[in-house]
C-alpha cells in the first residue's frame, strides 16, 4: 500500500518480456501511466493473438488517472490504448505522430471520439497532477519519439522510453544530449531504462549504413524486389521509396497497417514521397518486375501478416515467383524465431532469394546497445537504477552494466511485473506486490481465456483428444458408451487399449450408479483422472478427455 508521502512506481507490463511496456506512478491522489503496449504471444498460446497488461490495479483509481504519456508510436508502446480506453478514460498524451498512430487505432474501435488526445513536443513540458514532465528528443526507429524527465515530488525520474544514440541518424536530429545532461547535473533519482539491447556489445549500426545497403542492393537486382518491415519504422520505409526511386522502381504497399501508418507519417510530415513512386497491386502487375516493390509487413513471422500468407501461398492476390527477391528489413523479436525461420524456409522452397541480416545490414536495431546504455548512465547520473523493457537476462546485464559503471549494487533493483517500488526522502525500497499479469486477445477482443483454457489447448495441439459419449436414462448412467478420437491414435488398430479404456469407465458408471452418485461433475472428474493416468501409463502421453452426457 503507497504511504502519504511516498512515490509508487509499478511496472504493470514490460518486465521479462519484449513488448507489453506499461508503468505506472502514483503519489497520493495523482497517477499517470507511461505507456500501454501489447505483447506477440508465444507459439504455444493457441488461438491467442496478442496480450496486453493486466490493468486492472487502475480500475478503482480512475479519478486519480491525470493521463497516458507516450513515449512513441511501437505497437508494444501504444497497442493496448483501444482496450484500456474502453474501461478507463483519461487524457492522452504523446507527439504528433504518436497520436496519429492512437487516434487510428482508436478510429478502428470507435472510440476516437471520445478520446481526449493531445499533443506534446520535444523540448516543451507538461504539468499533470503533482508531476512535471519534460520531454527529450531521443533517436528511435520511429520518428517522435521522446525520454521523460519526470519531476516529482520526491524527485525526478527519467524514463527512457526506446532510444539509440545515432551519430548519422537520416531525417531525423540526434539525440538531445544536452538536454539528458541537464538532468544529469539538475540530480535525477532514478534512472528506468531501456535494456533491449544490453546483451550487444559497441553501439548500434546508424540508420544510415542500412539506407545505403538498400541503396546498392536493389539496383542489383534483376527481379521484383519484396521487402518487409514493422509497418511503423517510418525511417526504413522513406529509405525504401528513396532507394526505389533511384532503382527506378514504384512501390506498391501490401496490407491496411502498413498503408495506414505510411497515411499517417506523410500527413504529418515524417515521410517524404516521391511524385508517383505510389502504386496500387493493380498497377504493380501490369509493370515489368524489374520495375517493381512490394512493401509489406511480415518481418517477425506473424501469421496474418501479408509476407507470410504469401509464404504459406494462401494470399489472395499475391505469389512468390521464382527469381523475387526478398528482403527482411528487420531482425527477429526474441521469441519469434521460429516463425521468421519457417517463413524464410518457404520462401526459399518457393524460388525467392532472401535476404536478412545476416547476409547484409538490411536491419538497424533501434536500442541502444552496451556502449550506449553507459552513455545513457554517464549523462543522467542516476542514484538509482531500474531496468525496464526486456526479458529478465536483458535487465540482468543491463543491473551488471551499471554496477560497472559504477551505481552501488544496493542502489540497483531488478523488479518483476506487479512488484510496488517505493520512493521517500531519497530512499528506495520494495513494497509488496500489486494485482497484474497478462489479458489475452482474441480476435481483438478480451477473453477470458485463464491458464486451465491455454493448459487444454495446448493439450489438445500435442495429444488430440477423445470424446466418450454416456447416455443418461431414468437418473441412470447407461453402460454402451461409445469413443470419438480426433489427433491421438487410431484406437480401430489398438483394440486391447481401446477395450481397457471401455472397461474402465463402464467400471465407473455401475460404481456411481451402484453408490448413487449423481452428480455428474463428480462422475466426469472420475473418468478424465481415470483415463489419463490408464493413457500416460499405456503410451506415455494421454490426450484431452472429454465426457459428454446425453440425456435419452
């Protein structure tokens, strides 16, 4: 419970994991939340789409809400506003283009209108509630985006949202130094830092490096050129169209996200394109491949996404043929690997050549990597450190780092999600834990989906299942049930196993029938125990048991 006096800060999403970012500081009566983003689920969370942070540690504290402050416009920053809004309504805050990209999605859920948006610039400030926050231009893969020094009432707190110092950035200033140096002599209390990267030795590649790997590559191909990337690296994107352009190719977009935050970007005036370099599907087929780009998203393997409906050759409009060259503009997100490896295998088997970063710097990371992370530390000047944004072994190195660097390993705190870290007369200390954890999306919708649903997916996706039909007669359990199985086994070529499993679980119906036993909850919960330690034992493995009752 946050004392009268003391600073909260929770990390509801963010913390041993890439993707979900979500932070929350309260001082008595006054709260805001920096950032709102969603996770990709991993391979085995069927049916699952994405996840987003469990908020509801804000629900009963709405009045006390002063806004959502945006660092940028990621998906894993921003993608959870349209779910959030729906339950909790508060101001919006974040840069021009930061809150088209909201405004959008908002659109799409028909909240738009009754959101609250407003717009912030680098180098000007903000008053909410009992904060101030001061926002620094920093360079990212998106334009827009911005650290946070946040002055409270205990002191300030500088957030960095995803950043990168790039010495040559392309249409874009480089980091505000001096700005993050004023609040390193100004005297800043706690230090949230990006750790992405901290794994990576040296510093991350300029942006400029990629723009001229483009520019080479695609006037030596021959072919059509495909190339995927995050729909919002809006860097990447205007390197693309310019590269084309010199190629003396037109790009053609493939899909709505991508078409949409290319929309955004031009309007307000991040993305620059050439007179006519714009072209629809249609007219990209009547042109020559040599003539041609399809843009598009896929890069991290997301199976609706157009690069990998045309790898499974089930888009609609779109097929690999053989002499394309493709290029993946992106390196994979920890933990979509083995989606981006299965995409690029059935793009080779298809006759495409693929290119990815490790053949060529097609991809520019936009963290910061080791070397950075320092100079971040050496400009703040941090008494405290918290690493934020990663998995645990990324906020692991990034604790490591600033003990190098020289921050007392007392003052460093590696704090899991939920975790309620207190801040009061310069001191800082853990303070029990708050209600958090992960919401999962269905067909963009929240579902309520707990871990025993995911537990019998996933049952279901490794051992099939088999379904016993028991007919109920006069309040009496019938005798002559009857198996259905589907991904387990063919129990026509296994008949002993097939008469065991029979045999037990007419044993258990003249059992309940026998002891009068009839509630049927209590039955089935006999049957699936029975059947799954009779399988496990038999096979190894037991499939999903589904007792059905049929009253005739």
């Amino acid at each position: 419970m946050s004392k009268e006096n003391e600073l909260s800060i929770i990390s509801l999403g963010g913390k041993g994991e890439v993707g979900s970012n979500m932070i929350v500081l309260e001082y008595q009566n006054d709260i805001i939340v920096l950032d709102t983003g969603t996770l990709f689920p991993e391979n085995d969370c069927f049916g699952i789409d994405l996840i987003i942070p469990d908020f509801s540690y804000l629900i009963n504290k709405q009045d006390k809400i002063r806004g959502f402050v945006f660092s940028h416009g990621h998906e894993d920053h921003i993608g959870a506003i349209p779910y959030i809004m729906d339950k909790l309504k508060a101001p919006l805050y974040g840069t021009d283009l930061t809150m088209g990209l909201i405004e959008s999605k908002l659109n799409d859920f028909g909240l738009d209108q009754k959101a609250d948006l407003n717009v912030i610039e680098a180098g000007k400030s903000l008053k909410l509630g009992c904060f101030e926050i001061e926002f620094c231009h920093v360079n990212h893969s998106i334009p827009g985006s911005v650290a946070m020094g946040i002055h409270t009432p205990e002191g300030l707190i500088v957030y960095t949202g995803d950043y990168k110092f790039d010495q040559t950035p392309v249409n874009n200033p480089q980091t505000d130094y001096e700005k993050l140096s004023d609040w390193g002599q100004e005297g800043v209390l706690l230090l949230l830092g990006d750790s992405t990267n901290s794994e990576r030795e040296g510093h991350s590649l300029s942006e400029r490096v990629v723009a001229q790997n483009l520019n080479d590559a695609f006037k030596l191909v021959q072919q059509r050129i495909i190339i995927s990337t995050f729909s919002t690296n809006i860097h990447r994107i205007q390197h693309i169209f310019r590269a084309g352009q010199k190629a003396g190719r037109k790009v053609a977009v493939v899909g709505r996200s991508m078409l949409n935050t290319i929309e955004i970007a031009a309007r307000t005036g991040y993305l620059k394109i050439p007179d006519g370099m714009l072209i629809t599907i249609n007219e990209a087929e009547k042109l020559d491949p040599d003539k041609v780009i399809l843009l598009m998203t896929g890069s991290q393997g997301e199976r609706g996404a157009a690069l990998t409906r045309i790898s499974r050759d089930e888009h609609r409009n779109l097929k690999i043929n053989p002499g394309d060259t493709v290029f993946l503009s992106a390196t994979p997100i920890p933990g979509n690997e083995v989606a981006v490896g299965k995409t690029m295998n059935k793009l080779f088997s298809q006759g495409a050549e693929v290119i990815y970063h490790e053949i060529l710097d097609v991809h520019a990371t936009g963290h910061a990597c080791r070397e950075e992370l320092k100079m971040m530390i050496n400009l703040t000047k941090p008494t405290y450190l918290v690493p934020v944004h990663g998995e645990f072994r990324h906020l692991y190195h990034h604790a490591q780092l600033g003990k190098d660097m020289g921050i007392p390993v007392e003052n460093i705190y590696i704090v899991e999600n939920g975790k309620r870290i207190n801040l009061t007369a310069g001191k800082l200390e853990l303070d029990g834990d708050v209600s958090s954890g992960k919401i999962f999306l269905e067909n963009n919708k929240i579902m309520p989906v707990d871990s025993r649903v995911l537990d019998s997916r996933k049952k279901l996706a490794s051992n099939g299942f088999i379904c016993i039909i028991i007919k109920n007669k006069d309040n009496s359990y019938q005798t002559d049930t009857e198996f259905i199985t589907r991904g387990y086994m063919d129990l026509s070529k296994k008949k002993a196993l097939l008469h065991k499993a029979k045999s037990l679980v007419t044993d258990l119906i003249k059992k309940a029938n026998r002891e009068n036993i009839g509630e049927w909850p209590v039955v089935k919960r006999e049957i699936v125990d029975t059947l799954n330690n009779y399988f496990y034992q038999k096979e190894n493995h037991s499939p999903l048991i589904l007792p059905e009752l049929i009253n005739i």
